[in-house]
C-alpha cells in the first residue's frame, strides 16, 4: 500500500513539472501589436517587413497559391503565444497577415 501511495506522489510530481515546462516561454521573435499593425496588406513590401519584424522564424513556398509565407511567434505571456503568418505574392507585396493563437500553452488541468 505505502508502494502505491508513493508511486502515485511520484506520477503526480512528473505531471505537475510536465505542466510547469509547457508553460515556460521558450526561444523565437515576438513582434508587437504595433509592428503588426503597421503591416498593410497590397502596400508593405519584403523588405520592410523584413526591416520592421527581422528574419522570420520560417519561410515557406506556396507554390499553386504563388505565395511565400514568413513565420513569426509573439508571446504575450507565457500562456499566450501566437503564431504569426506573413503572406507575399510573388510581386514580394505582403497579401496577408494572420495571427493564429497557440492552444499547447493553455495551462494544464482544469
């Protein structure tokens, strides 16, 4: 029984240090909402994207769409990151800027 009661602490302290891991702000570029804003689509070219956010993380070749999409990450705080998406036509006119919300870093448990 005391094997079972300790076992269990074990599995508990594993999860709770799985949660407290998730939760940490990890490495990548965060633009704020101000540089996003300053973004407009059919106008922003390449270069200024790349001159207002820098490099991005990923860079992406849509081939049928004719797009090349650049990947940033924003971290509002830990428990809130997104996903940026730059898209460009092959004219290097940015087309598109979405921001899609990262659900991995909700917190763990209710």
């Amino acid at each position: 029984m005391r094997f079972h009661a300790s076992l269990n602490a074990m599995i508990g302290l594993f999860l709770l240090a799985g949660c407290a891991a998730m939760n940490g702000k990890s490495g990548g570029q965060g633009p704020s909402a101000e540089e996003l804003a300053r973004i407009r689509p059919g106008v922003t070219t390449a270069g200024e994207v790349k001159a207002l956010l820098g490099p991005p993380i990923r860079s992406t070749r849509f081939n049928r769409m004719d797009r090349d999409v650049w990947e940033y990450r924003q971290y509002n705080d830990p428990m809130s990151e997104y996903h940026i998406a730059v898209q460009f036509s092959s004219d290097g006119i940015a087309r598109e800027v979405l921001a899609l919300k990262d659900y991995n870093r909700e917190p763990c448990g209710p």
